[in-house]
C-alpha cells in the first residue's frame, strides 16, 4: 500500500550535489551567481518540493563526488547535480555518471553557453539525462520539475 501511494504522489529521494565553491554561493560574484546561501536556497527547494525527500551534499573534493554518486546509485531515486568547474574538467566524474544507473540531472547556476570559452563544454552533461543552465538558483527547481514530467 505505501507503494502505491509513492506512485500515486510521485514521491522521490533526491540527492543534490554540489561541486567546488558552491559553498561559497551568496558571497562569490554575486553579480553571477546571487546573494542566496545554497543552504537558504536549500529550505526553499524542501518547501517547494515537499512530497520528495530532498538531501544535500557539497564538497570542494572530486573524489568525493564520484564517492558520493557511487553511493547514491543504490540509495536515491535520482540526482541533481552542480559539479561547478569540475563540469569542463572531469573525465573521472563522467565515467562514474556512465557507470552507475541513477538518473542525474546537471545544473548551472549561470549560462555557461555564455560564460568564457573554457566554460561553454561540460563533460559531464554529455552523459546526464538533462541540463540546466542559466536559470539562476531556478535551474534546480528546473531539474526537479523535469525529473517529476520524466
């Protein structure tokens, strides 16, 4: 019966993960990126969103993330995900999206289509079910709007 009734409110668990320097969000060019703490922003995603079970991660570490993603293919329903610079640069974060089965959705802050050169090509979207970029904090709303529709 809870089951069913999973189905019917489409609940899911939800990871977010967040790279390098999103830490630092509401103090780093907020010209860019805001003024809003991710964790502020956090509260606002739960109370949105608040028939799934939303985590969070964040760590400046790339091991981590691939530790973290590896971890989440058995525990989560899917995951949404800013690798922050680790996006243009990670072959390793997207072999490990290649071999795990959980659905990940990356996200940007800012448009990087529009931002300097060496930021415009993500890795890591290749190999994501969807991205969002360019919507400010909204692209996370975004991907989990897309994972509710998926």
């Amino acid at each position: 019966m809870l089951y069913l009734c999973a189905i019917y409110f489409n609940t899911m668990k939800i990871l977010i993960i967040n790279g390098p320097n999103l830490n630092l969000l509401g103090k780093r060019e907020p010209e860019i990126y805001g003024n809003t703490s991710f964790e502020t922003y956090l509260e606002h995603l739960k109370q949105r969103f608040p028939q799934h079970e939303i985590d969070y991660f964040q760590t400046n570490h790339e091991g981590f993330i691939i530790d973290k993603l590896q971890e989440a293919d058995a525990s989560y329903d899917a995951v949404v995900m800013n690798p922050g610079a680790y996006a243009h640069t990670s072959i390793a974060i997207a072999d490990c999206i290649r071999a795990i089965s959980v659905m990940v959705v990356e996200v940007h802050i800012s448009d990087i289509s529009k931002r300097e050169p060496y930021r415009r090509h993500s890795f890591t979207a290749e190999v994501s079910s969807n991205c969002f970029s360019g919507f400010g904090m909204g692209s996370y709303d975004k991907a989990i709007e897309w994972l509710e529709a998926f």
